[in-house]
C-alpha cells in the first residue's frame, strides 16, 4: 500500500485511537493535525480558539494537513471540523479517506467527561452533538473513500474491518 491513510469523522469518533492501532499495524507513522497545530502555535487548542479564535485554528489546521499529506507511509487524524472547510477537500484526497461514523449517543458517551473541545462546551452537549453532526454528516460522506460504522466496536476491530475493507 502506498497511499496515506486518513482518519475523518466527528469529534469523539475515535480517530486518534484507532489511528494509533492502525499505524502500529502497518508499521507506519501516525500525525494528529491537532497535534499539529498545537505545536505550531505552542498552546492547546482550548487556548488557540479563545486567543485567536476558530478561523485562525482553520488556518493553521489547513497547513497542517498539508505538512501532514506530505509525510510518507502514514496514518492521519483529523480534527472533526477539517471537511467544513472546503480547500481541505482535495489535499484530504491525496490519502484514503475514511469515514469513522458514530451515532450522537455514541459520541457523546465519549466525550461527556471532556473538556478539551471547544465547540462542545456549555449547556446542551447532546443537543449540540447532533446540531453540529446534522450540518457535517454530508461532507464526511461526500469526501470519504470508505465509511465504517464504529457503534461499540473496539478500536482493534475497527483498526481490522478498516484493513480488510481498504485492501
Ligand atoms: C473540532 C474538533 C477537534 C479540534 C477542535 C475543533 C471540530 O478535534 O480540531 O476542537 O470542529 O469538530 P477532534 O475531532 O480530534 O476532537
């Protein structure tokens, strides 16, 4: 396999966990855009939103998925707003997209306890959940290559039913 696998999906879909599992799979590398970003501005992103706010974390999210496409052999995690910016579709394209779905109730069992999401925050994280996941549900699925339902499946099998779907 050539191509860079890349993770998309909502906030809390299990991304970054899976795409550890992947990496160590494959033998490959594993970047997190966030992670990415965090470096670039030397502070979390809690921190980059309130000081700079969300466009400016867009910005610096898009040249990391550049720097991160670029990498040879790797698998990367995305942060669940990067399909709502449209230059990100095409140098999303450059790897195999997949989809990580999970339902709202899924979702917010994972994240209930966070609070490292920005967007997530205050009153009304359900709801919220499923505001946001109704607005970005047709960009995850117009730009994956594959999509994989992750409802209470472990990010070993997930990491499994990815491999043998993509092959
Ligand atoms: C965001 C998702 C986060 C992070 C930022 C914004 C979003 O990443 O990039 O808080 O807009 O959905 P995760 O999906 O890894 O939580």
């Amino acid at each position: 396999m050539i191509k860079n696998i890349v993770l998309i999906g909502f906030m809390g879909s299990g991304k970054t966990t899976v795409g550890k599992v992947l990496a160590e799979e494959l033998g490959y590398n594993f970047v997190d855009t966030d992670n990415l970003v965090e470096t670039s501005q030397g502070m979390d992103i809690p921190k980059i939103f309130e000081t700079k706010g969300e466009t400016s974390f867009r910005q610096s999210e898009t040249v990391a998925l550049s720097q991160a496409v670029a990498i040879a052999q790797c698998v990367i995690s995305t942060g669940g707003g990067i399909v709502t910016v449209e230059a990100n579709k095409d140098i999303l394209n450059k790897g195999i997209v997949v989809y990580l779905e999970a339902s709202p109730e899924q979702i917010y069992n994972n994240v209930k306890h966070d609070t490292s999401r920005p967007l997530l925050k205050g009153e009304n994280m359900y709801q919220k959940i499923c505001t946001m996941l109704n607005e970005r549900e047709m960009l995850y699925k117009e730009v994956a290559h594959y999509t994989i339902k992750v409802d209470g499946k472990t990010p070993n099998e997930i990491s499994t039913l990815l491999l043998r779907g993509i092959q």
